[in-house]
C-alpha cells in the first residue's frame, strides 16, 4: 500500500468518530450519555422541509449551477444584507455541501504550497487537516495569557513572509468564546494592513448568550471593494439545526469567488438541489426558531456551569455562545485523552478531549442534548472524579462499583 503523503498526514475527525460511537452504543441499548456532540437535537425549521419536499414531488431533480441555485443565492444575499448590514451580488456569493466545503475551496483558492494559515487556538478539530490538505502549514497561537480569547499581539509574533490566511472563528468551538469586537476591529485593520486574507468563520454567529451582541466583520473592514480580502463562511446546520442537510456558503470578491466556483465544479458539482431548496425555506422562513434554540442552550449552558462549579478544582471560562463548554480539568487529570477514556469506559460519557482542539487538560462538553443528559452526564464524571462519592451508582437497572482511588 502507498497512500500519498497528504492522506497520510491526516487525522480522523474526533468529533464525527464520536458520533459514529455513540450512535453504535446506543442502537446496542447501551446507556451512554453523548456529552461530545456538535448539533442540536431540534427539528429542522418546517419551511424548510415544505420547500425540499415541493421539489422532491415534483420529480425534476437536476445539476445546478456549481456555486449554487439563484434563489439560495439570493436568500443569502438577504441574510448578508440583515446580519452583516452589506449588500453583495450574486457574484460575491458561493453556496457549498456545508460550510467545511466553503473553507476547504476557499483555502484550496488562496494557499500555495508551504504557505502559513494562522488561528487562534483552541480551534476546530478541521482546520489543521484542512490546511494541510491544501499543502499549507497550519500555524496554531495559544494565547500568552492562557485566556480562550485571542490577542493580536499574540498574533503578530507568528506572522511570516509566508502567512497568507488568518481564520478567525467567534462564537469559537471548542470554547463559546465570542471575541470583543476591539480584537475584530484590530485583526481586520491588521490584515488590510499587511495584505493577509482572513477567513471569518461565523457559523455560530446567532447562538450568543446574556444579550451580548455579535458583530459583523464588515463594520470594521476599510476596504469594501473587489479588493477586499474578506471571506465570511456561514451556513445553516448549527442555528437551523440542519446539519445533515449540508449547506454552507461563502461572501467574498468576485475573483475569490470564481476561483473557488472552479474548484468546486470539479470538485462535487452544487450542492445538492434538493437542500439548496431546504435552506431557501429555512433562511427565508419563519426564524423563531432560531431563538427558541438559543435560548435552550443558553439555559443548558447555565445547567452546565452550574453544576461544574461544584467540582473542586475544575476551572471554567464561561461561554458567549454556542453549545460548547470548554473546562479544564487538569486538576484530576493532566491527558485529555486519558481523562475522556476513563470517563468513557466508567460511566459510558462521551466527551472530546482538548487535545483535539489543540489545548491539553481540557474537555469539550457538549451543551446540545436534553438538560437530563446534561445533569445525569455531570453526576455520573462526578462520581469517577470525586474520590467523597459513594461507593456505587445506578445508571438504569445497573450497579456500578467504584474501584478506584
Ligand atoms: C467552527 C465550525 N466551522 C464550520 C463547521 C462546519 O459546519 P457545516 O456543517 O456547515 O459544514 C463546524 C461544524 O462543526 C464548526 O464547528
């Protein structure tokens, strides 16, 4: 067997693998709480799948344009319009199977070969695959300060003659942090400045708590012309819980989009027709349930903090948005990995390590499942953890013995 050097240098992603896992284990009756999840358990909006299904019925399901129907376009062009207070033409505009799709043509458009991309860590377990992929070197920064909030400064000491893209993600995964919008304004001014691309990934821009308002990257860009080097990724699986339908999309210059409109086409063709059709219902249909979603995980991400709060040691940074939580727990045990196992192979909770996400000691905890799967989850990482607890634990009909220190 020969496989290329590029496959070989990529990793599985985590967080799917994790899914597939729990999805196993609970076809088999196992009891196992998936505190490591990324998607809402909310049904998909009902326009959405009137829309879908009109289309289906109709039994003309075709190619499409490769950077997507004119009436998603369009929908996306509004949505632009609303929440980035822009308005851009079809020709700014690219719709790909997903957001990840969006990224990956936008960073095989923009990175040559040994070229840098920068983000701040923790990050999403795909971006350094990603790079990777397209040749790049992906090129992580932990902040100083150890805080889930990025700094310039911080920033500007890994910048090289070969950075080319900088990905900014706020509302983040794996942490909830939402950047202030003095780091958005200062990493635009800086990547005007110095003629780097930036990649705003936003696709949790609408899941933000305690009344904090998220801000387009457009208010503080100077140059909104043909030239600008702004690529905001979006898309509708994380606030229309639709992540199985696979729609993201891209706004940037028309020769950004081109290019990426190219690879695309050789790439899967458009996505397909009959989602386009599902996020045309669900972008310009009825939205409340949007807010209705992140008011839940508002209200879980509370639940969650809570209950952390009552473990000695466990630091937490509260999250802005999102539905992640990001604790460390070094204090009970260093290895993310080591410390997910155990919890695993104990009490059946799933949970990603921070290893994935680039930052040790930590966990990922996953706020998208029921308050009953949060508070359960927590009690039973409790009892492994807490050498005070009792000496057994019922999940379900079984009694678990705690046989460790
Ligand atoms: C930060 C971030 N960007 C992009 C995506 C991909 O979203 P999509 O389902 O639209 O491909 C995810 C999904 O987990 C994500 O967490």
């Amino acid at each position: 067997m020969s496989l290329s050097l590029i496959a070989r240098s990529i990793k599985e992603s985590a967080t799917l693998k994790l899914n597939e896992k729990a999805a196993l284990m609970k076809a088999k009756g196992d009891p196992v709480i998936h505190l490591g999840g990324g998607e809402p358990k909310s049904r998909a909006p009902i326009d959405a799948l009137v829309s879908a299904a009109a289309l289906i019925n109709s039994g003309e399901v075709r190619y499409t344009p490769a950077d997507g129907i004119p009436a998603l376009k369009k929908a996306i062009i509004r949505y632009t319009d609303e929440w980035y207070n822009r308005l851009v033409e079809p020709e700014n505009v690219i719709a790909s199977s997903g957001a990840k799709q969006s990224i990956m043509v936008a960073l095989q458009a923009l990175v040559n070969p040994q070229e840098e991309v920068i983000y701040p860590s923790p990050y999403w377990v795909s971006y350094p695959e990603m790079i990777k992929l397209v040749g790049g070197i992906p090129v992580p920064v932990v902040s100083e300060s150890g805080s889930f909030y990025p700094r310039l400064k911080d920033i500007e000491q890994v910048v090289t003659s070969y950075t080319k893209v900088i990905i900014i993600n706020s509302p983040n995964n794996p942490t909830g942090a939402m950047y202030p919008e003095e780091f958005i304004a200062e990493i635009i001014d800086f990547c005007e400045k110095r003629g780097l691309y930036l990649i705003m990934d936003d696709i949790y821009h609408r899941l933000v708590f305690d009344a904090k308002k998220w801000v387009p990257c457009y208010r503080y860009a100077k140059d909104l012309t043909e030239n600008s080097r702004l690529v905001v990724v979006n898309g509708i699986s994380k606030a229309y819980a639709m992540t199985g339908f696979r729609i993201g999309w891209a706004v940037a210059n028309k020769k950004i989009i081109e290019a990426m409109t190219n690879i695309q086409s050789h790439q899967t063709s458009g996505p397909s027709v009959i989602v386009q059709q599902a996020a045309v219902g669900a972008i310009n249909g009825i939205q409340s349930g949007v807010e209705s979603l992140r008011m839940t995980l508002e209200n879980n991400r509370n639940v969650l903090v809570s209950l952390l709060k009552t473990f000695d040691g466990v630091h937490i940074q509260e999250p802005d948005g999102t539905f992640y939580t990001f604790p460390d727990f070094s204090a009970y045990e260093k290895s993310s990995v080591k410390l997910s196992n155990l919890l695993f192979e104990k009490v059946q909770v799933l949970v990603v390590p921070g290893i994935e996400f680039g930052m040790e000691g930590h966990i990922r905890i996953s706020t998208c499942g029921t308050i009953k799967d949060i508070t359960d989850g927590i009690e039973r990482i409790k009892w492994v953890l807490d050498p005070n607890s009792p000496n057994e634990l019922y999940i379900g009909e079984r009694k678990l013995y705690r046989d460790w220190a």
